[in-house]
C-alpha cells in the first residue's frame, strides 16, 4: 500500500487574479464554486472512500474541501 498527500488550493474567490487573499477570510466566487465541483468530480475516482479531508479553516478552504 502506497500512502499520498494530495495538496490542492482553494477554490477562486472574487480577488483571485487581482490580488492575494491573505489573511482575508473569502468565500469561493460562484466560478469558484464551480471549480470545486468539477474537481470533486475528478477526486471521487482517484481517491480511496475511507480517505481524510484535511482543511484550514479559511471560509475558502473550508468550501472546497465541502465540495471535495
């Protein structure tokens, strides 16, 4: 059995491309959102269904891993 760490940034939020977030707590855009769920589409049959979800708590980390 091989063990992995899948590291994968938040979603994008209304500052994506303009600026860094920093520290700023957020939310996914609604094109972010959509990310999300196209990358949760892909992880559902790459990753293990006993798998953990790990996050930080930022609102935009918290909503991806949601999604995943």
């Amino acid at each position: 059995m091989t063990d992995r760490i899948w590291i994968i940034r938040h979603a994008s939020t209304a500052w994506s491309g303009e600026r860094w977030c920093g520290r700023t707590d957020l939310p996914p855009s609604a094109a972010g959102m959509a990310e999300a769920e196209l990358l949760a589409g892909r992880l559902a049959v790459e990753l293990p269904a006993d798998v953990a979800i790990v996050s930080t708590p930022a609102r935009r980390a918290r909503a991806t891993a949601e999604r995943s």
